[in-house]
C-alpha cells in the first residue's frame, strides 16, 4: 500500500530536522531557575572521601 511505502521511504531516507526546523538554541538557565547563590558558581569535586582507596581497589594490572 501507498502508507506502507511512504514509511519505508522514511525510514530509509529520514529527514534532517535540524535543517528543517534549525539547531535547537541553548536554554536560558537564568529564565529557568531564578535565585543564583554563590555556591553555584564554585567548582568543586562531587567525590565524597571517607579514607584514601585501597591498594587493590587501584586498578594495577
């Protein structure tokens, strides 16, 4: 049938969104979340370190 066809068609050939609707722009973080407090902006590790690893946690080969 014509519908079937058409879907293979797509499938085999999809469409470049990005070209047919553009690139999508960055969000606007500011607009989303409105209070900014200074801890945001230091970088800092996520690791949380109780004691220094094990040496057969280390990985050796």
């Amino acid at each position: 049938t014509q519908l079937q066809q058409t879907v293979m068609n797509q499938y085999y050939n999809p469409l470049d969104l990005d070209a047919y609707f553009g690139e999508p722009e960055p969000p606007k973080l500011e607009a989303i979340f409105k209070r900014t407090k200074a801890r945001f902006f230091k970088r800092t590790s996520s690791a949380v370190w109780h004691s220094p690893p094990r040496s057969g946690n280390m990985g050796s080969d």
